[in-house]
C-alpha cells in the first residue's frame, strides 16, 4: 500500500481533530491514529500540540508525560519542550454522568480534575503561548469554581476562556444559584490576571460575577444561559439571549447618567449601565453593558458599592 504524502496526512489529522467531536470519540481516533504509523503518529501528535483537548484525568496524566518527554513516541516525534511551546488552544473537559438530589459534603472527584490540571500546568511552567482556554463542564455546579477556588492557578499567559455548561437532566434545586454578587466574605483571593475576552454558554446568569475577577477585561459574551424565573419558581433556559458587556469607557450618550456628588466628582461606587436589548433578525437579544469606571474587588463585596442603570440613549443621541 502506498503511502501518502506528509501534506497530505497532516491535513487530514487537522481536519479529524478539529471535528466536533464527543470525548469518547476524539480519544478514539487519538488510539488509532498513534497504531497506523510513524507518519500518522508524528502528524496527530503535531495536531494535538497546537490544539490540546484534555479529556479526563488519565489523558491529562498521558499528556504531562508527553511534556516531559517520558513517552516512547519521543523515539520519533517533536522534542518535547516544542510541544509545550506549540500550544496556544487547550480545551479541557469536566464531567459527571448526573447530578446528586442533596449537595454533597465533599469536593468531587470529577471537578479536582480542573484545579490539579492548572496546578501541574503552572508547576512545570508549561504552555507559555497558551492564550485560549475552553472548559466544558457536563452535570457540573455553576458554583463550583467560587465554592472551591478552581481557579486559583489560572495560568497568566490566557487571554481568552470560555466555560460550557451541559446538563443531561433536570436539575437538582441546590444547584440553582439566586442572582446575587459576592457577599461578604466570599470574595475569591484570585483573579484571572490577563483575560480580555469571557464567553458563558449554558450557565445561569449568575456566573456574570465573573467579570469582577478579571481586571483587564474588555468583552464578555453569555449565551445560551440560565436564569431563575421568580413568577414560575423554576431555572430558565432562554437560547436566544446574549448579553456582552463592554467596559472599557462609558458612551458619551450616557454621561448624563453618571451620578455626582456636589463637587461634579463621581460617587465613590461602581455603576453599571444597561441598554435596551437589541433584537437581531434571528430573534436573538443582546445586551450590551458598560462600567463606570475601573473597578477592584472589594467594589463587590457589598450591596451598596454596585448599583445597575437601565437607560436608553437620549433622543437624537
């Protein structure tokens, strides 16, 4: 049998990961790849470098050997510091197969899975050009990564996360967080240093409270989300909405807005502007959102540092 070209293989390996494909199956075709051949091999192993997909807790052991070039495909394959310096997307995936009626009193085991994967990341400083990070977290608490300080070794380098949320039943009513900020002392001791842009999808609405964990935030996407509906008593799914929140300057049109003390200086507290959403052809509702200026921590840890403005732009503005 004639063997193809590397061009070729290379592009075909491309192709097959980047698939939409379910963790059962991308490892799947990782297995069968790495029997095919040397070229195979080196092809796949190239692919999965730039675009890591952490499928579970043996996987990420398998690619932290990969990184420290404990692996017999090393007899053949790229040195392994290129890989650790060709990483620039990692998509990692928590899941559980349901969801406990009562809150646990523990930590699960599923959800470490995040937090000692960032630990062993920032340990051995791997990934330097790591500037995306996806999370995919099946039958998993939206509360989970406050409760229990997953991220507290946020790798630096991230400047893009997005989470997912999936959930395969009804869900349990502890998991149903109500709007709120953080209340006195719950306020995390970490912050997600270089994240500039923040996309939700799948969970409630809640986790908007994310944004005070990132300074430099600059655009924040949630869509698809949950939200508790007071008149039914039930969690919401509205597929349609989009909030983004832009921060980075309030618009001139609603200066006018902006409390002041009597000497025409801001109040000391941070205000968030709301615009009227606006419907696109697909029905889709987006919101877009600005602070009044920058904002520290300790802006959330009260009620009364933070209040929201719903407005419109004024007439001919």
């Amino acid at each position: 049998m004639p063997s193809l070209p590397l061009e070729l293989v290379f592009e075909i390996a491309q192709h097959a990961w980047n698939s939409n494909l379910h963790p059962l199956e991308r490892k799947a075709l990782l297995s069968s790849a790495l029997l095919v051949n040397t070229l195979w091999t080196a092809a796949f192993i190239a692919v999965l470098a730039t675009d890591v997909h952490i499928l579970d807790r043996p996987f990420m052991n398998y690619y932290f050997k990969l990184l420290s070039g404990d692996s017999v495909i090393f007899r053949f394959a790229t040195h392994p510091q290129v890989l650790s310096d060709l990483c620039r997307r990692l998509t990692l995936y928590i899941a559980n197969d349901t969801l406990p009626s009562i809150r646990s009193r523990g930590e699960s085991e599923a959800e470490k899975l995040l937090p000692d994967f960032l630990h062993t990341l920032k340990k051995f400083e791997a990934v330097p050009n790591l500037k995306s990070l996806k999370i995919h977290f099946q039958n998993v608490s939206c509360e989970d990564i406050f409760r229990y300080h997953r991220f507290a070794d946020f790798p630096s380098q991230v400047e893009n996360l997005e989470l997912e949320y999936t959930f395969t039943s009804s869900l349990p009513r502890w998991t149903i967080p109500m709007p709120h900020l953080l209340p006195p002392g719950d306020n995390p001791n970490w912050i997600l240093p270089e994240v500039r842009r923040l996309r939700v999808v799948g969970g409630f609405d809640d986790l908007m409270k994310l944004v005070f964990v990132c300074p430099k935030i600059e655009s924040f996407e949630m869509e698809s989300c949950r939200y508790w509906d007071h008149q039914s008593r039930e969690d919401m799914c509205d597929e349609s909405l989009i909030r983004t929140l832009f921060f980075r300057g309030l618009p001139a049109k609603y200066e006018h807005a902006l409390p002041t003390q009597s000497d025409d200086r801001p109040v000391q507290k941070l205000f968030v502007f709301t615009e009227d959403p606006v419907k696109s052809e697909d029905g889709a509702l987006t919101y877009f959102w600005w602070l009044s200026h920058d904002f520290s921590l300790g802006d959330i840890t009260d009620y009364e540092n933070v209040q929201y403005i719903s407005c419109q732009p004024e007439e001919g503005a």
